[in-house]
C-alpha cells in the first residue's frame, strides 16, 4: 500500500511507480476494502458516539487495526490516511492542514488519540485534543497525559486555548526530560494557574471598561501577558503567584 497518489480527470486511479499486475490488484483490493469498511465503522461510531471525542478516539482503534492488517509502515502513514480521506470515507475531511499536514490530519490524530488511557481521552473534548494534537512540542513529554487523568476536573476550552499558547512557549527552550513527575506537574499546574488568571482579570477589566479599544486586542495582549510571566519569574527566580499575575497583567494592558 502507499503507492496510489490521486485520482486523474477522468476519476482513474493514478499508481506511483512501475508495478506489476498483482501489485496493483492488491492495491486495488485494499482500496475496495476501505471503501466497504471506512464508511461503515465511521456510521456505526456515530451512532453510538456522537461526534464526541470517543467517536474519534474508537474510529483510532480501528485505524490501528487496519495498519497491522495491511502492514503499512510509519512512513506509508501519511499516505494511507490521505487514501482513506481521498477514496473511502463519505465524510467530508477538508479541514486545512497547512505545512504540518502529517500531524493535522483528522486521522492520524484520530490514530495518536487511541494510543492514549481511554480515562484520559475522555478529560478533554475533541477541540482540545486538536488542540494539543497540532502541537507536537507540547506533547513531546508523555507525561503530559498522566497530568491530564489526574486533573480532578476537567478544563474549560477557553483556558486551554490559552495554556497550549503558553505551554508551547515555555517549551521552546526547554528539555522537560530533566524534571521530575513532580517538577514536570507544577509547570503545567502554574501555566494553568496563570491562564485562569487572565480569564478573570480580563473579563473584570471588560466590564470595568467595556468601550476600551484594548479589549479588541485580547490576543495580543494575552500573548504579551505570558511573555511577561515567564520574564518576571526568570529574572526574580520567584514562582508565579497572584501578584507576579497581577503585575504581568497590568503591564500587558497599557
């Protein structure tokens, strides 16, 4: 497998390379599987699922299977997803998937997603997922998975949007691997402390001053802010507390 690469105008198929005629049967043979197969489990799992993020995190599991079942290598990966997304599926998998298409596409992440402790799949919602999904540096460290199952309670979308940002730019200078679980967990449980923080504080100043042009700018105030952070924690060697919180914020909004 891995070697269809398009369809041509008239709706052929397209092989990729000299191959002889029971290469292409089996090719063939494959493709019609999927085209029974793909749409079938992808029903099924909604009707059960939803479009929820179990739906995503079982059609992964079944992705799986089909990896071992036609014994497609890590590099044929890619190109068996965009297969199943080209000559299979009835859903519509347009999503832009930009210069990182081999980790924004819907199946791979789907198929990553099943490698994960069901309990913990079930913390986020599929928009989160993606989220981290898309952020290969913030999930570079497994260990980020175990502090999400034992997070009591799960966290808002808003919050997470904004700490994916700050934990994308905490890493992009760090080797996590020299900290301890511990150490690893006060990190992400002080970057969610510090985004729920400009939640609040930002909300409060929109009330306080909600003709303010600054509230049209959340974004990069929101960015300034985490920039801030992380400097005024660096430069006084201090944890983050409410009022190095405070500080950044009032800072971010002049």
């Amino acid at each position: 497998m891995g070697r269809v690469v398009a369809l041509d105008v008239h709706g052929r198929l397209v092989y990729d390379g000299l191959l002889s005629s029971q290469e292409k049967a089996t090719i063939d043979q494959i493709l019609n599987a999927l085209k029974n197969e793909i749409p079938q489990i992808e029903s099924d799992l909604e009707t059960v699922y939803g479009k929820s993020v179990l739906y995503k995190y079982n059609l992964g599991l079944f992705l799986g299977e089909l990896l071992n079942k036609y014994e497609i290598s890590i590099a044929e990966r890619r190109k068996f997803w965009d297969e199943i997304k080209t000559f299979a599926t009835k859903e519509n998998r347009k999503r832009n998937e930009g210069k990182n298409a081999t980790t924004r596409s819907f199946y791979e992440q789907c198929y990553i997603l099943s490698q994960a402790n069901k309990k913990v799949v079930q913390k986020l919602s599929w928009r989160q997922w993606q989220d981290i999904l898309d952020r290969v540096g913030n999930r570079e460290d497994p260990r980020i998975f175990n502090w999400i199952e034992q997070k009591p309670e799960k966290i808002r979308e808003d919050d997470w949007r904004e700490f994916e940002k700050a934990l994308h730019l905490y890493l992009k200078s760090k080797d996590t691997s020299v900290f301890s679980d511990d150490e690893l967990f006060n990190i992400y449980n002080s970057i969610h402390l510090m985004v729920v923080y400009w939640r609040i504080a930002f909300l409060q100043f929109s009330k306080d001053f909600p003709i303010s042009a600054k509230i049209k700018t959340k974004g990069k105030r929101s960015k300034k802010y985490q920039n801030t952070c992380f400097q005024l924690k660096k430069e006084r060697r201090c944890n983050f507390t409410d009022e190095l919180f405070r500080e950044a914020f009032d800072i971010a909004m002049k």
